[in-house]
C-alpha cells in the first residue's frame, strides 16, 4: 500500500468548496500535489524532518495514525497550494528548530514544565468553534505567577508549540484557521520585565509568520491595558501589516461577544445567569491536560520534535527552493 492509499480526507463538502475557492486546493490533484513536494524534500540533503504522525480525537477516535501525506498537506494548506511557498514554509520550519533548539526540540508533553503549563492553563484550545467555523484558543501570560519555579519564556514557547500542533493538524482548521483570544487578567509588569525585549518579538515574530503553517484569522486581546500597549511597541516593527490588522482590542466582555458569541466561551467570560457556555475554564483545562499528555499525542510531539532534525545550511543549494506554478499572497 503506497503512502497516499492511506489518507482518508476528512472534510465536508462545504468545507472542501471552500479549500477550492479560498486555498485553491484541487481534490483531484491533491495528491499529485503532494507528491510533488514529497519528491522534493526526498532530494534535499539539508533538510531532515519526519514523514509520519499521532492526531488524536479524529471523529471520536483516540488517536488515528497519518503518514506524511497528511504532514505535508498541512504545509499545502498553508501555502495555499503554492509549491513554493510550502517549501520555504518547510524550511523555515527546519530552520528554526535549528536556531532555536530550546524551544522546538526534544520536547516531552510530560516533561514538568510544559506540563505545568498545561495545568495551570497558560493557553488552551476551546471545545467549539465560532461561527465562522474557526477554532479558538485562549492565551492568558499571567495565568502563572513568576515566582513559579518553571516559569520561563522557554517553557511558554514549548508549551504554546504543542498547543498548536494540535489544532493544526485537524483538516477542519487547516481550511478554516483559528482565532486568539489574549487575556491579560494577572499579568504584572514583573511578567514583562522577566519575558518581553525587542529580540523576544523578533524571534517569536519570525516563527509564528513565516514558520507555523495555520491561518491566523484574528487577535482579540482582553483586559490588555497598559500591557498590550507595551507588547504592540515591542512587537509592531516585526509585525506584517496583515496582522497588524487583525488585532481587535476589548475593554470588557460585552465588546468582545459581538466576535465570539457567549456560548464559544467558558463560564467565567459570561454572565453568571448565561448557562450555555462551553464549561468552566477549570474542566477544559483538566480535559486539554488530559488529551496533551495522552501516549497518542505525547509520541506525536516526542517524534516530531527529534533531536536531529532540522536544517544543515552547509547543504542548502544556493538561490530559491525552486520555481513554483502559484505565487500568492497568504493569508
């Protein structure tokens, strides 16, 4: 059995008419596009990444195995169907595990400070979309004191990386993208001094806009303040226009439901009389602890964070990865 006989898409139709007109994807030659950039990474001595991967709660199941034919759609997704840019996406990707080992290498979901991450719910996907179908993840940087013995921009980085793998990896979101909501209720200046400086943006700039191969569709901070302010000064000069623009700022909670209805978000974001919430933050987080450290998905960070790879740029061909039938402006 080839490697292709093994994908089963996922997606609806609905779904799929919208892959067609927004990410130009082919359901005819998707595959023969996969294969193609395949063929091109197996020619490519500078780069070594894996060709398989763990997805766990794919329609109810624990966890389904998906060999690289799903990986690599991933990065097709993502460069909207441009060889080229999934390429220089692949690359990136590579290169920052190389440049920045601490944070993208040799992470374990168990290991104590990702998971204490994980526990204290310093970010976390929602149970349900918003009406756009778009996945939601809560961020709150001062949901861990500094005081904490595994506080550290490192640990937040590892952390915040499994935290996306995860919803990448669901076709649905690779279509639709996914929205963040920045929460800064107990987030001190202490929290800044120890984490934020230009060369802290410029890094975590450089991976989240040229690495990550997802759809960022929207910023909603909450509760920012004086700290926002702060972060957008730091961040801004890194910061492509596109995404600039997508920030949305709320000073309280009735600005941020005429984006994310009340029933996308936890008891605690909604008036105590609302009940149609999606649980309390506590329960998502016992539930998100629980899916993050499950064997599937530990094994799937564990074999796609290796020690070896990455890219060895003493073998990278000179010139651009290569031509490519599509150069488009992604979103």
């Amino acid at each position: 059995m080839s490697q292709d006989e093994d994908y089963v898409c996922t997606l609806d139709e609905t779904t799929i008419t919208k892959a067609i007109k927004e990410l130009h994807e082919d359901p005819k030659d998707r595959l023969s596009s996969v294969n193609k950039f395949r063929d091109w990474i197996l020619e490519q001595e500078h780069i070594k990444c894996r060709t398989a991967f763990y997805v766990p709660q794919i329609k109810g199941r624990i966890s389904h195995e998906l060999p690289d034919t799903a990986f690599l759609l991933l990065y097709l997704r993502g460069a909207k169907f441009s060889q080229l840019r999934a390429r220089e996406l692949l690359e990136n990707t590579m290169r920052a595990m190389t440049e920045l080992p601490r944070w993208f290498k040799t992470i374990d979901t168990r290991e104590p400070g990702v998971l204490e991450y994980f526990k204290l719910g310093v970010s976390f996907p929602l149970p349900k979309r918003d009406p756009m179908n778009r996945k939601i993840l809560i961020i709150r940087p001062g949901a861990i004191s500094v005081k904490n013995q595994f506080y550290s921009f490192d640990n937040e980085m590892r952390s915040a990386y499994c935290e996306v793998r995860l919803i990448s990896m669901d076709e649905v979101t690779q279509v639709y993208g996914y929205i963040l909501i920045f929460d800064f209720s107990g987030f001190t200046a202490k929290h800044a001094k120890a984490s934020w400086s230009s060369e802290s943006f410029k890094k975590q700039s450089k991976v989240w806009q040229d690495c990550t191969p997802g759809r960022v569709k929207a910023f909603h901070v909450y509760n920012g303040g004086i700290f926002f302010e702060m972060m957008m000064t730091l961040a801004k000069p890194f910061m492509k226009k596109k995404f600039q623009q997508r920030f949305h700022v709320h000073d309280n909670l009735e600005s941020l439901y005429k984006h994310i209805p009340k029933e996308c978000l936890p008891h605690e974001y909604v008036p105590d009389d609302f009940t149609d919430h999606v649980g309390s933050v506590q329960e998502i987080i016992d539930s998100n602890v629980s899916l993050m450290t499950s064997d599937a998905f530990r094994q799937e960070i564990i074999n796609s964070t290796k020690p070896e790879y990455g890219m060895d740029l003493t073998l990278k061909p000179s010139g651009p990865a290569a031509e490519s039938f599509r150069k488009l402006t992604l979103d």
